[in-house]
C-alpha cells in the first residue's frame, strides 16, 4: 500500500473499543463470509432475497437479503456516492482539520455519516457495532484491507463481513473502476443511467487525451513523488492502479530501483540530501492530506533544485482516486494538460 501521510506503515494501534466486545457476540449474525461461484457480483434484487458477492481477495460473502447498513472506506464511500449507493458510516480521512469535508470524501455529506476513524489506524469498533452493519467495504493494495487496523480488525470482521476493492499490484485503474462499478450494481445502483453513460464516455474521452498529449509531446518523463518531515517518496508506476493505466496511455515515469523499493514494492525512500536521484521534466507531487506540498517543501533546497520544480512543472497526484468513471475522467484531463504544457528540463 502506498505509504500512510500520518503513520508508519509499521505502527498498528488498537483504538480502545470500550463496550464494543459485549455486542460482537449480538451482532455476529449481521453477516456470514463463505465460499460463492462466480467472479463477481451478485444482486438478486429485492432486499428480501439472498445476496452474494465475491470481491478482489476471493472472499466470497452471502447474505440473507442485500445489504442496507454498509461502512465503508471514505474514498469507497464517495464512489459508491456516485453511483447513488449510500453508506451508514466511514472510515479514513473524511474531514480536515478546520471541519471541512477531505477531498477524500468527493460528493459525500460527512455531515449524515457516522464517522468511525479520521485517519491511519482509527476505527473506533463500539460506534460501528452500534451502526448494526451488514457489509465493510474497502480497497486493497496488497491483500489487506485499506484502513482497517490489524490488531482491532478480528472484532470488526466478526460483526459483518468485508468486501475489498483491489487497486494495487496487477491491478489498473480501468480495472478498479469495472469493480467499484459492479459493487456499485450490486448494493443497487442503476448504471444504465444517462449520468453514467455520459461519465464512462468522458473518462474514455479523456484518455484518448492522455494519448494525444503523449504523442505530441513525446519524452516527457515524470516523477511521482511524496514529501514527508524527513523524507522524499519515489513511486514505481508498478503496482498501483492509476499508474499502471497511464503507462498504458503511453506516459514515461522515472522507475526507481527495484532493489531500494519498500517491502510492499510501492516506492522508494531518499532522505532530503538525496532527493535529487531522479531527474525528471514533470513531478506529480502526493495531494493526500498529512503529506508535504509545495509551499512547505520550498524549506527543501534539494526540493527547490529539482529541474521540475525549477521549471514550474509540479501538478498534484490523485494518490487515492475515487474509483469512480466522473473523478478519474477529471483525472485524466488534468493530467494530459500537465503532459501538454511540460517542456524538456531533464
């Protein structure tokens, strides 16, 4: 998984759960997780009717009737928003530290929606059991479930079932959409709608851009970066969603070592004296809340002397898309402009 902006990947803490153990026994029947056929989504219709669905780890879940009390990762959340699918409850980063709505949360009134945890291992477990949810839904970026911290997760599992959306590894971001979509339909949403015919078709549209900017301007190389107090992030385009689906469009990004890569092979860490590694034309630089961005990396003279960042060339990176057709389209289009504007500095 790329890495956290407010914890290291190794520090999992158990958010104190207070009277939740008493009613994981009550609320076990919420859900049941067992083997089902099938490689995807299945929607019965009526909410009276069994319900079954197998997501991206395998784990196929069945249900007496269609989910109605679902929680969700916000990002998933603002998604499944999208689709017109509501949610109960969220967990990750939904509100900022004034109290406004994280980019994160998309559409999403974080006012109507329990919020669980509002960043890296918080889940506050008693306030979900209280929810009396049928499904969690997530993504994945390396087989486990996207905020969902490790030492609370046996409780939260044993109160419903979890469905993961997987956006890391092989998985490409066209990918990733196909499968927020067909959660999307299976919890109920309508996807013959005029809204998202017109949405896939600007997305398709906007791709056919990011061609186009790469032909005309060709050898543009760009950087995916991440700042933090005390350290420079480098991505592979290797194993996350949004970046292996650019290179398909023909985008050249400047590839790390393989053998400095993080454990999870996601990217790799240069301390601030070695932050210039890597030449690039472009940098798109980690939007997430909690990283560094460009006013506070000014204090970073490596940062400075990158020939991007000297040229101007800086275009923040969606780390954590919505998977939904309409924000990555937005994605899209802004990125073929970046690719369009940059000029040759490396």
């Amino acid at each position: 998984m790329p890495k956290s902006p407010t914890s290291p990947l190794s520090r999992r803490g158990l958010i104190a759960a207070g009277g939740a153990l008493g009613l994981v026994a009550a609320l076990t029947a919420c859900g049941t997780t067992e083997a089902a056929k099938g490689d995807g989504g299945t929607d019965t219709g009526a909410a009276s009717e069994a319900w079954s669905y197998t997501d991206d780890l395998g784990t196929g879940i069945s249900l007496k009737s269609k989910p109605k009390n679902v929680v969700a990762y916000t990002g998933t959340a603002a998604a499944l928003h999208d689709y017109g699918v509501q949610v109960k409850g969220v967990f990750g980063p939904t509100k900022t530290a004034d109290g406004k709505a994280d980019p994160n949360a998309g559409s999403l009134d974080v006012s109507k929606v329990e919020i669980l945890g509002n960043v890296y291992d918080e889940f506050n477990v008693e306030k979900y059991a209280a929810l009396q949810p049928d499904l969690l839904v997530t993504n994945t970026w390396d087989g486990s479930l996207w905020y969902v911290p490790a030492t609370s997760k046996d409780k939260i599992l044993k109160l419903a079932p979890a469905a993961a959306i997987g956006v890391g590894g092989n998985v490409s971001l066209d990918r990733a959409l196909e499968r927020t979509a067909d959660l999307a339909k299976a919890l109920g949403a309508d996807l013959n709608t005029q809204k998202t015919a017109d949405a896939k078709a600007r997305f398709e549209a906007a791709a056919a851009k990011v061609r186009e900017a790469v032909k005309a301007n060709p050898g543009i190389k760009v950087l995916v970066g991440s700042g933090s107090a005390d350290l420079f992030y480098v991505s592979t385009p290797k194993t996350s969603a949004d970046l292996k689906y650019f290179q398909t469009l023909g985008v050249e990004f400047v590839t790390p070592d393989e053998d400095k890569l993080d454990a999870g092979n996601f990217y790799e860490s240069l301390s601030w004296e070695n932050a210039g590694k890597y030449q690039a034309d472009l940098v798109l630089l980690d939007n997430r809340t909690g990283t560094l961005q460009q006013e506070e990396l000014k204090a970073k003279p490596t940062w400075t002397e990158l020939p991007a960042v000297k040229a101007g060339q800086v275009a923040p990176r969606v780390t954590e898309p919505i998977y939904s057709y309409e924000r990555c389209a937005q994605i899209l289009e802004d990125l073929a402009k970046s690719l369009q504007n940059a000029k040759k500095v490396s």
